[in-house]
C-alpha cells in the first residue's frame, strides 16, 4: 500500500465553517451547522453521535461526494469547491476511499468486479489480469477471496460492507472515509476490521470513521462527537485498544470456554 | 485507454441484466420484422399490378364507341355501334407518332374441335395486335396482312383453349369450328396468365378483324380501336389528335365515341393497390409503435435502478462522459443486434409468406433503412435520455434517487 507521506505531517482535511442545509423537502433540513475542523495526515478519528445528527452528511462532504451550502474545505491544501465535477470524480478515484452506510454495491455484479470498479475510471491502464489480481489482494485483506464470485445478494450483509471497503481500498487511497463500517458485524469480525483499518493507518493511511460502538472508537486515535449538526466533542483517545491484543483475548476466552463447557 | 475499459462496462453491464436487454432487443426486433414483411407483401402486390399492366401493352390509347342515348335510355360505353373500318384507316393515315393500330372486334362463342368443345373469346384483330400487347407466339406463327386483306378463315388461340380443345395434339395445322365455320389454326399465343380483373387472358381466339367482321360479327362496326403512340409523351396530342378527327368525320354530330389512354386504366389499378400498401403500412407502423412503446417501458422502467447504478459509478471516479459512452454503447449493441435480427426476421417471413401463399414479395432497402433508424432512434434516446440526466447530478443525488 502506499505510503501517504507528503500527507503525514500536513493539514489534509480543513473544514472551515461548513454548513449543509437540504432543501429538498418542505421544510429546509440543516444538517450540518458550521463545523470547523482540521485533520492531520495520518489521524485516525472517529465520529459519533446520535442518530440524525449529521455525520452521514459531513462524511458524504468530506468525501466530495457532496457540496457544501456554506464552508471552505481544503483537501491536501486545494481548495474543493473550486474544482469541477471531473476533478472531483479524480479525486474520489485516487485519494478517497469511501465506504457508505448502505454498502452500494452493483446489484448482480460479483464481489470481485465490484472492487474492480474504481480501477476501471483511474487514469492509469491497467491489463484485466491486474485489475484481477489487485481486487483479489484487496479482498484478501478484508478476508473475502472465497467469495470473490458470489453477488451481493449472495452474501450476508457483513461480507456485503467487507466487500464495500475492499473496494474503497482498491485504488490505494490516502483517505479511508467509512460510514458505519462494522454496523453490521459481529463483535469478533468488527475487531478484525479495525485491525485491518488499524494496519493502514500504521501503514500512513489517514482515517475518518462514523461508529455508535464506544467501544470500537477506543481503536482509533481521536473521537469526535457531533451534536445537532455540531461538534461537541473533540478528544484524543487516552487508552487505545489494539486490534491484535484484543483478537488475542477473544480467541483465549473463546478456547477458554470450549474448554470449560 | 479508458474507453477500452467502457466498452467492457457496458458489455458487463448488459449481461448483468440480461433480460431487460432481451426485451429491449426484442421491441426492436419485432418492429423492424414487422415493418419490412408488410411493405414487402404491399411492394410485391404493386410490382405485380405494375407488371400486369405492363402487360398490356406500352404507351396505349383505346378509342370505343359513345354511349347510344336513344329515348332515355343510356346505353354505357360500347353500346352504340359508331366506330368503322374507315374510323380506324383515317386515323392510321392522317395522325402522327402512332407505332401500330389495330381495329378490334370482340364476342364471345361457342368452339368445337376434335369432338370438344369450348367457349371462348373470338377476338378480331389486326398482326400488329400481338406486337402491341407484347404477346410473343409460342409455336406457329401470327396471320399475316394478307390474311387480314382478304379475311381468312385462320387463327391463333390462347394456352387455355389449346389446352382444352387440343389435349393430346399439336393444334398447330388443325381445324376448329367457330359459329360452324372451320378456322386453320397458324399459332399458340404464350402464357399471358389472369389479368388485374381477374379475367384468363389465355382463353382466346384471335382471328383477323375483317374475318370477324365479315364472316363472325356480321356487321360493320367495331368494337374498338387500339392504338399504340411513339412514346408517353405525345400520348396527350394523339388522344387530342384522335379527337378531333373523329369529330370532324362526324361533322357536327353528338360525339358519339371515347377515347382513353392506358394512363387512366393504370391509376384505377393502382388505387387499389395503394390502398392496401397504405393499410399494410399502418399496421406495420402500429407495430413499429408498440415495439417502440415496450423498449420505452423497459428503458424507463429501469431508470431507478440505472440512475443508482450511475451514481455508484460517479461516486468511485467515473466522469459523467464516462456514463454517457457507457449507456451509448449498450444502446447500440442492443439496437443493431435487434435490428439486424428484425431485419433477418422480416426478410425471413416475407420469403415464407411469399412461399406458402404464393404471394409475390419485394422486400425493399428503404423500408429495411427506415424501420432500423426508426427503433434504433428509439431505443438510443430512452436509453441514453435517462442517463444524460443521471449523469448530470452529484453522486449523492444519484444514490439517493428513487
Ligand atoms: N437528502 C436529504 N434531504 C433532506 N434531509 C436529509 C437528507 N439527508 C439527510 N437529511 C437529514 O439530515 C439530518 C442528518 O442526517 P444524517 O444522515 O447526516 O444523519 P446521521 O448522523 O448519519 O444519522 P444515522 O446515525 O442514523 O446514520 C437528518 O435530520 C436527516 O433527516
Ligand atoms: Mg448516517
């Protein structure tokens, strides 16, 4: 995986500001009411709060996914919202790595081509035997090879969100955006995700994740919360949980009660 | 090379729903099938019209006698008996630009040969009859002028009274009976087959007019007069010409004849064939409708699944052209595959229908053309519209679109 090292030390996300108001609807919805915000390369931070009260959205602006009502948001120093659509769609390609709360994955696609999908828009040409084999190494590392030719409605819905950030982590991205990523997993499996996610921070990747798990936040380095459509809270977590010592304490229970039972 | 990439997309993308691009295809397929058998089957029937009046005869004027008014009572064309010899020679020597001329009697009889017998047409017609209606002779040959100046007793007969009269023999040389006069038979016309009216053109006597006159009709009228122009367009001056001969040999008289060209008996036949090219043509242009109408249903049908598909897309790094090439290509991989099966299709029946009915078929290229531009129009523009618009929103947009 590369290493984001220009990134390290410097500011990659700034948010300064940023307000999203949905207007869609009867009454306009302000989702996210000025947060300023600044994330440095290789932070590893986690978002919570309450249901509805805007990390979805700020996650969905912080991936240019979406645009800012008001705000400036500086990427790696550039300016965002003067770029245009097809730089921002480079930017998701190559930088970004998003994993969405609903998975979003191509109805009957197999794994493996779902993961192929960032490839097949990168700027670089790759022989379908690479783009092959890098999507087998990237479903490797979230533990999925065997299923790489079942479709989504094939698969439970945990092997569906592993397969959503085997795909985020295809194009090698500096930024790992996951939205709720162990949601839908067992308290063993969500361990050995945020040791994969662990791993790739060690490895410089920086990472930005929603969870409502207190627990699972404790393996990142900072927690956010949000309150409102605001930040309420911004600490830098004291006692850090190891993916690979906790794995560890739960195979020991687990063969502890097999042998009790 | 990120178009290679596309093309794969697409390719992907049309497996994975194979059904709707069954569908898609088969809109097309059964629109442009349609199409092509019907105006072929409408084309084939008016290239036989054509062809059977044709057959008459080139550049054609007909003269017949004017209705015979006597006390009331209107007669129809034919009726009076107006038309001599005379007539016929006057116009012969004093107009230009005619080819041929033939002074026509006709009358139906019975006919007995070789103990059978038949009823027949007796048609009285001068030699250049046969060259005029474009009517080679199969075997033997036609009477000659001098037959025709001292009205021999001699004939050439169709394929149906060769047939009915001479089952077993060469008529050529032999002898039949006309109203119990014997009459030598010289030739056998070829097969002319029905006409547009129905009628066997094969069942016929032709005998020089003057003997049909003299010895047949026993009177000194003619039934008609036909003539041939030099070409189309000096057909109006010789009917014009006609005309005013006629009338002045009339001196003053009620104009007691007609004359017709071949033009106004070709419209009348093709009116009705246009009809039924027009009928066919709309029932083919209902399924080209329908078929249209179901790719439509099926394209707009899959908007929200495709509209989600494109935003996963643009949310991974797809640029909106990349969508746009993406969703093109299928809509032409789906439009000249279904188009090429309708063509093969449409081609396919119309042989079939043309076998099984004996009907005549032409398929034609502007139909082919303009049944596949026609679907393929349609199903690029729902397939494409759609994903122009999907691809002008932001991914979240997409995403969330319902
Ligand atoms: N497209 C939209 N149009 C209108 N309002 C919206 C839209 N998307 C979200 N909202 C509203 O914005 C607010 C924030 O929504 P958001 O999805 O960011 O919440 P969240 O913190 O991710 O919640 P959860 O934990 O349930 O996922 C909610 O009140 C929601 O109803
Ligand atoms: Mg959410």
């Amino acid at each position: 995986m590369a290493v984001g090292s220009e990134f390290r030390m410097t500011d990659v996300v700034q948010l300064e500001e940023i307000h999203k108001v949905y207007d869609s609807g009867e009454v306009p919805v302000h989702a996210v009411r000025g947060v300023t915000l600044t994330i440095r390369g290789g932070e590893f931070v986690a978002i919570m709060g309450a249901s509805g009260s805007g990390k979805s959205t700020l996650m969905n602006l912080l991936g240019c996914l979406d645009r800012p009502t008001k705000g400036r948001y500086l990427l790696g120093g550039t300016d965002v919202s003067g770029l245009d659509r097809n730089a921002l769609a480079d930017l998701r390609n190559q930088k970004l790595g998003f994993v969405f709360q609903g998975f979003n994955l191509l109805s009957r696609t197999t794994a493996r081509e779902n993961v192929e999908l960032p490839m097949l828009y990168g700027r670089r040409h790759f022989s379908s035997k690479e783009i092959h084999d890098r999507a087998l190494r990237s479903l490797d590392i979230v533990g999925l090879t065997a299923r790489a030719d079942h479709f989504p409605s094939q698969l439970s819905g945990g092997q569906q969100q592993r397969v959503a950030i085997a795909r985020a982590l295809i194009n090698e991205p500096q930024i790992l955006l996951a939205d709720e990523p162990t949601g839908n997993l067992d308290s063993k499996t969500s361990v050995e995700i945020m040791g994969v996610f662990q791993k790739l921070n060690d490895q410089g990747i920086t990472i930005v994740m929603v969870t409502h798990e207190l627990d699972i936040a404790r393996y990142c380095r900072r927690n956010l919360i949000m309150r409102d459509g605001r930040l309420v809270s911004d600490v830098q977590v004291a006692d850090r949980l190891t993916a690979t010592t906790e794995m560890q304490r739960i195979l020991a229970a687990e063969s502890e009660a097999k042998l009790t039972a | 090379m990120r178009f290679l990439n596309i093309i794969k997309v697409a390719l992907r993308a049309l497996r994975r729903s194979a059904m709707r691009s069954v569908l898609t295809a088969l809109g097309i397929i059964i629109g442009v099938a349609a199409v092509i058998a019907m105006v072929s089957i409408g084309n084939g029937a008016k290239s036989q019209v054509e062809a059977s009046i044709a057959s008459l005869g080139q550049n054609i004027i007909s003269v017949f006698p004017g209705s015979n008014n006597s006390g009331g009572m209107r007669g129809g064309w034919g009726s009076a008996s107006s038309l001599t010899v005379e007539d016929a020679l006057a116009i012969r020597q004093e107009i230009s630009g005619i080819v041929a001329l033939s002074p026509e009697m006709s009358d139906r009889s019975q006919i007995l040969a070789n103990g059978l017998n038949w009823n027949s047409s007796i048609r009285g017609e001068d030699t250049a009859y046969l060259d005029i209606r474009l009517w080679p002779i199969a075997e033997g040959e036609m009477f000659s002028e001098a037959d025709v100046r001292s009205a021999t007793k001699v004939c050439v007969i169709g394929k149906t009274v060769a047939t009915q009269l001479f089952p077993d023999s060469d008529p050529v040389g032999q002898n039949l009976r006309i109203r119990n006069i014997p009459f030598r038979v010289l030739g056998v016309l070829s097969n002319k087959g029905f006409n547009f009216f129905g009628q066997d053109q094969d069942d016929v006597v032709v005998i020089p007019y003057t003997s049909h006159l003299k010895r047949i009709a026993r009177r000194p009228n003619l039934n008609s007069i036909l003539i041939q122009a030099q070409s189309p367009e000096i057909m109006a001056r010789i009917q014009q010409d006609v005309t005013d001969l006629l009338q002045q040999r009339r001196s003053g008289r009620e104009p007691d004849f007609t004359v017709r060209n071949q033009q106004e008996l070709a419209e009348a036949a093709t009116a009705t064939t246009k009809t039924m090219t027009v009928l066919l043509g709309a029932i083919a242009g209902v399924s080209l409708i329908v078929g249209g109408i179901g790719i439509m249903n099926i394209m707009l049908v899959s908007v929200t699944e495709r509209t989600r598909e494109i935003g996963i897309r643009l949310a991974v790094g797809a640029h909106g052209r990349d969508v746009l090439t993406q969703f093109l290509i299928e809509a032409i991989i789906l439009s000249s595959m279904g188009g090429a099966l309708g063509v093969l299709l449409g081609v396919g029946s119309s042989q079939l229908i043309s076998r099984l009915n004996g009907w005549p078929v032409l398929v034609s290229t502007s139909a082919i053309v303009g049944a596949v531009a026609f679907s393929a129009a349609i199903g690029v523009f729902f397939g494409f519209y759609p994903a122009r618009k999907a691809a002008q929103l932001d991914p979240i947009e997409a995403l969330r679109y319902e």
